[in-house]
C-alpha cells in the first residue's frame, strides 16, 4: 500500500518517470513507463531489477544491439481486425521494419550465453516471430517502402500503360510548347507545368486564345493562364482513368495482405508489447546510468544499509554546474534500530534527506537502479507511507494539525513490521508542550508494532525518548558552528541541535532579543542545547584525527608493501646477476684454460720436459678447483664484482699504455721488486695479468680476471704498465660486464609503451624501430604504441612499417576502454 494518493508528487517521483520517458524510442516504451507501480512481490521486483542491471551492461558494453525501428503499429493493426480493412504501403513498411528489428533482437540474445544475459533470454524465449510476414510485404513493397510494379501482373500492365501515355502527353506539349514559343505567344523559358494532376502550358492571359484547349488554373494575378491543349485532354482523361485503375488493384493487394495477417494480430501485439519492454528497460538502463546507478545487494527483510546514497535528482541539478552532491550513509538494521529520529538545524539537509529515502527506496521496488555503492543493502517494504508538506483543506475543513494527526491515524491502523514510515517535521503544527505529548505517545506506538521509518524533528522529549528506547535511534545533521553553516551530513547515533540561537546571530538578531530568549527558555534547556552543540564539536574533531591516523596507516601500509615488493624485485634481480655472473666466470676460467693449454703446447714444442708438463697440469687443476669453490660462494661473487668495477674506475682513469710484444725473452736476473697492493703481475712462466689486492708477508691476494686467490710474493712478477693482449682481453670482458649492467638497468627503468602523437610519420616511424629494438633488449613481450586517432594516416604508416619488421608476431587495436584505435598493441617475438 502507498498512502497517500499523492505519493509520487511529494516524493517527485513524477519528474523520475518523465527523465526516464526521455530515454524511449517509442510509444510502446513510453506506455510502460506510465505503467510502472510500486512492486509488492519481491519476485516480480527482483526480475525487473536484473533485467535492468542486465541491460545497463549491454548499453556500457555493446556495440551492436539492434536500435533502428522500434515503430508502433498497433493501431493498424487493431484496425485490419474488421474484414474488407487494409494497412497502408507506409504502414506495411513500419510493420516489416520492426519485425525486422525484433528479429534482429531476438538473434542477438540468443547468440549470447546463457550466463551473460540471463533473465532477458528468458524474455525473449517467449517472443513468437513472424518471417514469412516480413518475405509476403518483401515481395510487394520495394526499399523506400511503395508497392512494386510486379505486385500483380494487372498492377505492372496498368502502370506499363500510364508510363507510355504520360510519354505521349509530354512529347505532344513539348511540340506544342516549342511552336507557341515559336510564335511568340509564351516566354522562351517556360515550360510544362502540372496543375490538379494534368499537364498544361502557362501562357500569358492576353494570348490565352491563340491555343486550342480547356483553362485548368490561372495564377493568383490572373496575369498567366494553364491551358490543358486540346490534343492531349483525351489522352489526359485516358491517363486519370487508368490512375483509378491502379488504386483499385493497390487496394485489393493490400486488401490480400491484411487478409494474411489477420489471423495473427492477438500474437503479434504480444510481440509489440515484448518490444515495449524492451525500450522500457533500456530506458530504465540509460537512466540509471545518467545517475550512476547500480545494482545494490538486496533481500526480501526489512533492512537498509545505505552506502553513499544520493537523492537522483539533485545528483542531476547539481552535476549540470559541476557540483558535487553530500552522500547519504543510512542504517536501519532492526530490531534495535528500526527507527530514525532525525534532528538538526532548519535548512540543515533533514527533509531532503527524508525525501531521499523515500524516494530510492519506491524507485528500488520499481524496478530502477539506484545511485548508491554497491557494497550497500537495500531491504523489502509492502507499505510505505508518508506525512510531508501541508495537506490542509478547505474542502475537508482540515488545519495543517488536523492533517497530520489524520496521517498519524492511518498509521497507526495501518502500519505493520513490513511498512516503511516517513515523517516530516514530526508533532508540528499546533501548541509545542502538547504537540511534543502527541508526537511522543504516537511514536512509541509505532516503535511497538515494529514499523522501520525515518522521521525529523526538533522536539527535545522526542530526542530522550530516541536515547532511551530501544528500537528508536537518533540522527542529526551535522553543522558547522565555526562558519555557522549547515553541513548537510547525517551522522547516526547522535541527537542534533537546532542551533537556533547561532544562526539568529548571524542573522543579525540584536543581542538582547537573544539573551532575553535565554532567560525565557531557561537555563536548562540552553545548557542541553550546549551540550549538544559541544558533542557534536568534540566528535568532529576526534573523527577527523581518526581519519587522519587512517590515512596515515594506509600511506605506511601502501608504502611498507611497496618496500617489500622492490625488496622482493632486488632478491630476484641479485639472483639473476650472481647466475649471470657465475656463467661469465665459468667462461672465463674456461678462456682460461685454453690460453694454459696453448702454453703447454709452446712447452712441448720448445722440447720442456713431461716431468715439467706434468707439473702444469697439476697446477692448472688446482686453479680450477679454487676457482669452482670461489664461484659457489655467492658473497664472494658479490665481492668478486666489486672489486672488478673498482678495478674498472681505476683503469679508467689510468692513461692508455702501449701494447708488449708477446715475444719469450729469456729470463734475466733483476733487482728485487717490492709487490703492493693496486700493482699489475703474473704468475712465473704465465702471461695471464692479475691485480694485487692485499700482502701480507710472503703472501698476496690477486685477482685473476673475475678469479681471486692466494699466491706467494716470490712467485710473481711485477708487469709494466703497459696494456698487453691478456689486458685487452681482460678490458674486454670488463666492458661486455658493462654492458650488461646498463642492460640490467634499461630493464628495471624500461616503459612499454611510447607517445607518438603530433610527429611527422618519417620521424615517429624512426623512433618506433629505435623502441622496439629496445624493447628486444629488453625481452619485453608486448608494448603500445600511442599514435592517436586523427585522420588515420600516422596509425597505417606505422603499421605498414611493422608488417616488415621479422621480430615483429602482431599488431592490433586496444579496447574501446583503453584507447581504441589511436593504440596499437604489438607482440614482438
């Protein structure tokens, strides 16, 4: 039950059906908005609601539903039921177009899955089509809808034979016309006219005599006369004659065509009626999303929780001045909490925000997305019933008091655990003590037969009695004392102050007006109101540091996961250079080893001794192993790294030295030589080049290319400063490290995706090869080139250079969501 009659009014539920009308394409659609009422089943309202939410996904995500002719043929329909009746060819036309139309989405639903659409498949799966209709006006109507010449063999011989006279009529005017001219009887630039369906010639008044024939019409001067000749009045009359002829078969053609369809004109206005849903829920559709509306969570208990609502139509008001519209939080979750007793200072949001419940709630069991999050609840109501505005009446000798209190009747008798009550300004209306007395007494009544509701007032014994009672509780609307300005926020759990005396102030009230008001009220009643006031500042205040430490914890949440992930990516990325790096030994010591293999086999060719060879060996495998063992050390290997980038800087800044002959000298006695640390050597009888890292004593540390170990002082030989084959070699290997590391580093800074609008194509093209050898550098599997859409020719440029590049797999087009056509998405191989 709705009550009262004047539900839709007070709620402007009017103006939500004409927004909604529109978004119709048709009368059908139209109709069914004026049909829509307030569900009471909740099974019928939930089919509503998932067809709706269904169809706002087709309107946001497809393309190519069918939307061309959604035409009403009813009423020519409905007129062919008496026999000898016909359609007209425009009518016939309007009929086979949206039979088309209704084909065409019948064939789009059933293409899809059953999952996708569920609750519109089961719509159309009871939708009868009708095609050998549409193949009978096929064969007599052509493409702009006129009936053709071969409807009927009598048709295409009466047409044959009008074409061939109508030829004869005007190749005798045009003799005529040219002999008149000839005479000088009409201008030289006149020509056949038609006047009442009949050919004729203007012709000056004064000369109206010098042509044989019969005046059809003179022009409104009287100046210029249309004479039918003579020669052609017969051939004239011949032609209408045939004219008749051919309406009389148009109409027993069409007469044969309503005769066809006659017998199903009850299925076919069902199918009409199928479409007019259809143009009624994608309007509901388009509307909700106008409103960014959704699909809340919804059950058939009576329960709100309310996330984010807005009221819809201040949501448009105040999105055309791009303004941004107070959301409405609301909790009615029963049984402790049935009843909202809102209060506040006037102007404060309190009504709108009663009209607002009323409003989503009757729209929800409608059938009608709501503006809301759709993490919210919205709960089930049979009944709803409203007391807002002034319902006095002279008619019915009712005062404004009077009224309400016959609202407040029917409320009582009527309202049950299912029925939702909305109360404006709640006991107003005549003396405040005994207003307040009635007002209270009723709403404890309401709160005993377990109705919901949301009512506003400013009656102080109504805000105890919300304190102290279970089932009621009290809202305010929030208010800015430091401006002096309504916030327009509701915040449950709380009482709310008038803030009569701050907003009289500003105003303008003189002070003793307002003090004296004090000392009427008295003192007990202004410390209450104080009180509130104050509660309402000190929760203000702590909830915006609440909010503050939130925020604060989010950003150190946010911030410690961004951490954890880099760490995560460094772990990953350490792991990768020590493997690299393990590889780049083993092929050094590799390197190594054939450098040592062709030194024993300079020995055996310079005749050495086995015994000597022999000993070579045992060395160089002793080398390996210490090698090996170093390389499994990742710490080491880390180090290992280090010290091969210091000894890079320090290379790099020495100047470069000349190449030594790699020619065998024999050994000369020298001097000795003190070996420290950053000092070039080789092992006796080794051409290899190490680093001296460390001494101690007898000892030294040095590094053999990425090989670190322990050698004794007296076993190696100091090398000059001087860059050899094994130093270029060494160099070498340290710049392919290099570059691996600025290849590491590329990586870890490498976008996939490039701007390329407002370049010329030579230019942009350049920089797309340059980017996607890049992007192979990288090992980067998919990038996006941002060309833009514009006039297309930047977008087939491009392409066409990526169907020549090899490494190139494909090419295509972003979503719609992500661009379109201005991006290309590139898979490289």
């Amino acid at each position: 039950m709705i009550y009262p009659e004047s539900f839709e009014e007070k709620i402007k539920f009017t103006k939500i059906r004409e927004l909604i009308k529109n978004n119709c394409m048709s009368s059908l659609g139209k109709e069914m908005v004026d049909e829509m009422k307030y569900e009471t089943d909740f099974d019928t309202m939930s089919l509503f609601l998932l067809q709706t939410f269904e169809f706002k996904k087709i309107c946001l995500e497809e393309e190519n539903f069918p939307l061309n002719y959604f035409i009403d043929v009813r009423a020519a329909l409905l007129r062919i039921r008496t026999e000898g009746r016909f359609m007209e060819e425009s009518e016939l036309f309007d009929l086979k177009r949206s039979l088309n139309t209704i084909n065409d989405i019948c064939r789009f639903f059933n293409k899809k899955d059953a999952e996708d659409y569920p609750k519109l498949k089961e719509l159309v799966a009871e939708v009868a089509v009708f095609p050998f209709l549409q193949d009978k006006i096929e064969q007599i109507l052509n493409k702009f809808g006129n009936l053709k010449d071969n409807a009927s063999p009598e048709l295409g011989r009466i047409r044959k034979e009008i074409f061939n006279k109508q030829n004869s009529i005007s190749r005798r005017l045009s003799s005529i016309l040219k002999k008149a001219k000839k005479d000088g009887f009409v201008e030289s630039d006149v020509s056949v006219s038609i006047r009442d369906g009949r050919a004729v010639i203007p012709i000056p008044a004064a000369h109206k005599r010098k042509i044989n024939g019969i005046v059809q019409d003179e022009s409104a001067t009287g100046k210029t006369s249309f004479i039918e000749p003579a020669e052609v009045v017969e051939i004239n009359n011949e032609v209408r004659e045939l004219e008749y002829a051919e309406r009389r078969e148009v109409v027993r053609i069409l007469i044969e065509v309503a005769d066809i369809i006659r017998p199903y004109i009850e299925e076919l206005l069902l199918t009409y009626r199928f479409m007019g849903n259809i143009d009624f829920i994608r309007a509901k559709a388009r509307f909700g999303i106008t409103i960014d509306a959704t699909l809340p969570e919804y059950s058939a208990k009576q329960a709100m929780n309310w996330k984010e609502s807005v009221h819809p139509l201040l949501f448009l008001q105040h999105k055309e001045v791009n303004k941004e519209v107070v959301p409405l939080d609301l909790e009615l979750s029963g049984p402790k909490q049935r009843l909202l007793l809102i209060s506040g200072p006037n102007a404060g949001g309190k009504s709108v925000c009663l009209q607002t419940v009323g409003l989503v709630q009757y729209m929800f069991q409608c059938g009608c997305l709501v503006p809301m999050l759709e993490a919210s609840k919205m709960g089930f109501f049979k009944d709803i019933f409203i007391d807002i505005g002034d319902e006095q009446s002279i008619e019915n000798d009712l005062s404004t008091y009077s009224s309400h209190l016959f609202n407040m009747k029917h409320f009582l008798r009527y309202s049950k655990k299912d029925t939702l009550i909305l109360i404006d300004e709640f006991g107003t209306g005549t003396e405040p003590m005994l207003g307040g007395a009635i007002a209270e007494s009723v709403l404890e009544q309401l709160n005993q037969q377990e109705v919901y509701g949301v009512i506003t007032t400013h009656y102080t014994n109504l805000k105890h009695l919300a304190s102290q009672t279970e089932g009621i509780e009290n809202g305010a609307m929030l208010f800015d004392t430091g401006r002096i300005q309504p916030l327009y926020k509701l915040q449950i759990a709380q009482p709310g102050s008038s803030f009569a005396f701050e907003i009289a102030r500003k105003i303008g009230l003189p002070e003793n007006i307002l003090s004296s008001a004090k000392e009427k009220i008295g003192q007990e009643h202004v410390d209450y109101d104080k009180n509130l006031r104050e509660i309402v500042r000190d929760k203000r205040y702590w909830e915006k540091k609440r909010n503050t430490i939130r925020i604060n914890e989010k950003r150190l949440a946010e911030t410690l996961e961004k951490y954890q992930l880099e760490l995560q990516g460094i772990k990953k990325e350490r792991k990768e250079v020590i493997e690299k790096a393990k590889i780049e030994a083993n092929s050094l010591l590799s390197n190594a080893n054939k450098e040592i293999e062709n030194t024993i086999r300079t020995i055996k060719e310079t005749q050495a001794e086995k015994e000597k060879t022999k000993q070579a060996r045992q060395k160089l495998d002793v080398y390996k192993e210490k090698a090996t063992s170093n390389d499994e050390n990742d710490e080491a290997i880390e180090r290992k790294i280090r010290q091969i980038k210091e000894r890079e800087k320090r290379k790099s800044e020495k100047p470069a030295k000349k190449e030594v002959s790699k020619k065998q000298v024999k050994p000369k006695l020298k001097a000795p030589v003190v070996i420290e640390k950053g000092d070039m050597v080789k092992l006796s009888g080794q051409s290899q080049p190490g680093e001296v890292l460390s001494t101690n004593g007898k000892d030294a540390t040095v590094a053999f290319g990425h090989i670190q170990t322990k050698v004794k002082v007296n076993r190696l030989e100091k090398m000059q400063q001087q860059g050899s084959a094994k130093n270029k070699s060494n160099q070498s290997f340290q710049s392919i490290s290099n570059v691996n590391e600025k290849i590491r580093d590329r990586k870890l800074t490498f976008k996939p995706e490039i701007d390329l609008r407002g370049q010329r194509a030579e230019e942009a093209i350049q920089k797309v090869i340059n980017f996607l050898d890049e992007a192979i550098m990288c090992e980067v599997s998919e990038v996006r080139l941002l060309h833009g859409k514009g006039n297309g020719i930047l977008r087939i440029m491009i392409r066409e250079q990526l169907a020549t590049i090899p490494f190139v797999e494909s090419f295509r087009d972003a979503h719609l969501q992500d661009g379109g056509t201005g991006i290309t998405i590139v898979e490289l191989g």
